[in-house]
C-alpha cells in the first residue's frame, strides 16, 4: 500500500530536495568553472593563478567584483567591458556554464557518491586540458599528474575498477598510440622533414593517466568516442572554416568524460551487438 508515509518520504520531500541539491552543485560548479577560464588563460604563460586581479584585455580597467559573479555577470554586461564596452570573449560564460551543467549531469548520472565527486574534479581538469589544447596545442603535464593522481581516490573510495583494471587500462591505449606516434613520426619526417607525431606524446600520456583512473573498459569506450568525435570534429571544422586544427586533446578529453559517465553502458551495448555472433 502507498500510504502517507510514503508520500512524505518519497516524492514531497524528494523534489525540493533535489532542486536544492542541483542548484548548490550548479552554483559551484560555475564558480569553480570561473577559477578554470584563469587556469587555461595564465596556466600557458606561466603565470600566476592566484595573485592579482584580473583586467580588461583591451583597456586595462580592473574588472569588479560585481563583474566576477560566473555567467551573471557577463549576461549582465551583455559581454562588453563596464569601462571600454570592448567584447568579452563568451568563452568565460560557456567555460562556467559547461562546468555547472556537467557537475549537474554527473550527479544525476552516477548518484550521490564518492565516484560522482572524483569524477567532477575530472571533468574540470578535463576542461582545463581540452581548452588549452584548442588554445596552444600542447598538453599541461601538470593537469595529466592530476588526472593520474585522482586514481588514488578512486581506488580507496570506490569499486570502480580492480588495480589490475587500473595498469591495464593505463597501458592498453597508451601503448599502442605511442607505438602509432613513433611510426608516424618517422615517416612524418621522411616526408615533410618536420618533427611532428600523429599522435602527440601528450594525447598519449593523457590516456595512460585515465587509463589508470577509470580502468580497461572504460578507457577503451574513451579512445573509440574521442576518436570518432575527432573525426567527425576535424570534418565539421574543415567544412566551416576551411583549416584543419590538429588538436586531438579536447576530443580525448570529451571521450573521456563520456566515458566516466557512461562507460559501461555503452561498452555492454557495444559487445551486445556482436554477443549472439561471437560463439
Ligand atoms: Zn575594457
């Protein structure tokens, strides 16, 4: 029998729980995403990530702290300087907002756990590499180590993956996309006489370090989505601005975040597909 008791506890009590529940996330996943636009801003030119207040690129005027509330703020000046009306690039905003959906989306994927926190901290590194790649082509090692050492949370807190998932699902596309990025580079030099890799060292690390952190399966799901949105990216890109952008990073990185949310899932569907023609 539904009594009452049960309307109290479940739906009544449920949904503004909820509510309140994903509004906190939201709001500290657009602040935090705030701290990320100045790690992919400073993170690059080594500067630091802490100290002094941030200026307007054009005119120099320090922004306020009225400008700094995330997403807010830039609606609110309708993205324009308050002091020169210069453009304020909607990265800000987008880089807030996307950390706030995902934080969002992977709690209501995974739940309120150890795993959905761990896997938030990811997705903002995740975001800090996928964007400074686009920016500067290179990989920040510093970020990768993160992602490394997340593994160790992972391990004490979660199921997620045995150790023995762990060294395997760091190897199991590393290895090979070294092995690729060698091959390539030989025959890259012989060819063109530049010292470039199809697959950077740092695309490569990448994967060895969420390899560790989300183990085999999900690291496989990882390379086979940031390849095919690589892919299909790369085309999108050529078709609209006619240059190709050879940044593999922000596409691994997706492939990765799909991965934590939805790895198995879509590793089962997959092998599903094969299940009755594989005896
Ligand atoms: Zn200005």
């Amino acid at each position: 029998m539904f009594g009452f008791e049960d309307m109290l506890h479940s739906e009544f009590t449920e949904w503004p729980f909820k509510v309140m529940f994903y509004s906190i996330i939201f709001l500290l996943g657009i602040s935090i995403g705030s701290f990320l636009n100045v790690v992919i801003l400073r993170l690059p030119r080594h500067e630091s990530l802490i100290k002094s207040s941030s200026h307007c690129m054009t005119c120099g005027a320090k922004i306020r702290p009225i400008d700094l509330i995330p997403v807010f703020s830039w609606l609110f000046l309708r993205g324009k300087c308050h002091s020169c009306g210069e453009k304020i690039s909607p990265r800000y905003p987008i880089v807030e907002s996307l950390n706030g959906l995902l934080y969002v989306l992977t709690f209501a994927v995974l739940d309120i756990n150890a795993k959905a926190i761990i896997t938030c901290v990811l997705i903002s590194l995740l975001i800090v590499v996928g964007f400074m790649d686009w920016d500067t082509m290179e990989i920040d090692m510093i970020i990768v180590a993160l992602i490394f050492l997340l593994a160790i949370p992972s391990a004490i807190f979660t199921e997620d993956a045995s150790i023995k998932s762990r060294i395997i699902g760091a190897l199991v596309i590393s290895v090979p996309f070294f092995i690729i990025g060698e091959i390539s580079r030989i025959f890259i030099r012989k060819k063109t006489g530049e010292d470039f890799r199809a697959i950077e060292l740092g695309d490569t690390i990448l994967m060895f370090a969420a390899g560790a952190l989300l183990g085999t399966q999900a690291i496989i799901v990882s390379a086979f989505v940031g390849i095919l949105l690589a892919a299909i990216g790369g085309i999108a890109y050529k078709a609209v601005t006619g240059e190709s952008k050879l940044a593999f990073g922000p596409y691994l990185s997706m492939g990765i975040a799909i991965a934590a949310l939805w790895g198995g899932s879509i590793a089962n569907w997959y092998i599903g597909l094969f299940a009755d023609k594989m005896q």
